[in-house]
C-alpha cells in the first residue's frame, strides 16, 4: 500500500506543477501582449486551486481510470480575451503556443533534475531517492505528453487556436464554428472511435510517436549529465 501510494504521489505531483505551470504561462504571454483579463481575474497564480476544474481534473479523469479507459482531462482555462491583444490573430497563436512551449521547458528542468539525481545518488539508494527519481521521470514524461496533447488540432485544444490563426479568415470563421461541439468531438475521438477501431487511436498514431522521440532526447540530456546511461521507461 505504501508503495502504492508513493507512486501515485510521484505522478499527481508532477501532474499538478504541469498543469499549474500550463495555463499560468497563457496567462502571462496573454498579459505581455495586451490582455490583462487573466490578471484581472486572479488567476496568474501558482496556486493549484485556482486552476482546479472540478469535472475535467477530477471527475472525469476518475472516471476514466476506473474504467481502464484511456485518461484525459483539463484544467480550468487561464481566461483570454482575444480582442484585447494588441494582433489578436497573432498574439492569440502565441497565446495558444506558451502552454505547451512552457510545458516542454518543464520537461528539460526535470532532465537536468533527474541527470543530477543520479549523479549525486549513492550505491544504495534509499526511499527517498527513489521517490525524486521517479517525480523527475514522471515529470519529463508528464510535460512532453501535455505538449502534444494540448497541440492536437482539436478544439479546445491549443492546437486548434494555432491552427484557427494560420488558416485564411474565411476558413478561420468556419473552423471557429467547431468550438461549441469541442467536448463532444474529443469524446469522440478520443474514446469511441479508439474503442471500437483500436488502430485509428489519436493518442496512438498523433501523440505517443512525438513524445516518445522527443523523450529520448530528454533522457540523453539526463544520461549526459549524470555520466552514464539512464534508459527510457517505455
């Protein structure tokens, strides 16, 4: 049970700081290019509270993990008021961007981490050490997957704000229009269509292959830093 539970804490904790960090830096790119709504609102905070929505961080992601289904969920969203920047098509790309940006540079603070952890670690590591250790690998691979989860093309997704800004603003206007059904696409792509075509899974085939590339260029930073080999859990 104890092992359990210091497992659990090695994953939620990471989780937690990701999230945080996620939709704080919205936020704060928001606010440097013009929209102070997310200051306004109290919410460039990095109090988790703040951050917590009740159904798509806890509920949902509950209830999906007792079902062994595959698990998802969101935060409360850092509000942004688009008109309020100073490019709104622009700036809200860049808006969009910084999440996933800042989760990426989380996931090289937690290399670096983890590189200096088993530097400085002794031939018998105790509990504790072992407990940093695996927030430190947890943490990487937290950060890397919410990048590009977070970059799928999909409203509510960042990614979907990226790509609203690089269409022409007709097509703009006609994607925008997708953003009402946003919940009820990713339940659909994201659950039905994986569970009953296994193969066509978006996490699968769109999400996992960049993060487990990218994953390894984390663990050679870690491997770099500690002076020997640390594999990839896979």
């Amino acid at each position: 049970m104890n092992q359990t539970l210091l497992q659990a804490a090695a994953l939620i904790v990471p989780l937690i700081v990701a999230i945080v960090f996620h939709e704080v830096a919205h936020g704060w790119v928001a606010r440097a290019l013009g929209d102070p709504t997310a200051q306004e609102q109290r919410r460039l905070s990095l109090n988790p509270i703040r951050h917590v929505d009740p159904v798509g961080t806890l509920l949902l992601p509950g209830m999906l993990a007792l079902a062994k289904l595959p698990v998802f969920g969101w935060a409360k969203p850092v509000p942004v008021n688009k008109w309020r920047l100073r490019h709104p098509r622009r700036d809200m790309m860049l808006v969009a961007a910084a999440g996933p940006g800042t989760n990426l540079v989380l996931a090289a603070v937690g290399a670096v981490l983890l590189g200096l952890l088993v530097l400085m670690g002794s031939d018998d590591p105790g509990i504790v050490w072992g407990f940093m250790a695996l927030n430190a690998v947890n943490f990487i691979f937290v950060n890397v997957f919410l990048a590009f989860f977070n970059l799928l093309p999909l409203p509510p997704f960042d990614g979907s704000h990226i790509v609203e800004g690089l269409l022409p603003r007709s097509a703009a206007r006609r994607y925008a229009g997708l953003r009402p059904y946003g919940l009820m696409l990713m339940i659909l792509l994201l659950l039905v269509v994986p569970h009953f075509y296994p193969e066509w899974g978006v996490v699968r085939n769109l999400v996992l292959p960049p993060v487990l590339w990218i994953g390894e260029h984390y663990f050679a930073l870690a491997s770099a830093i500690a002076g020997v080999p640390i594999a990839m859990p896979v």
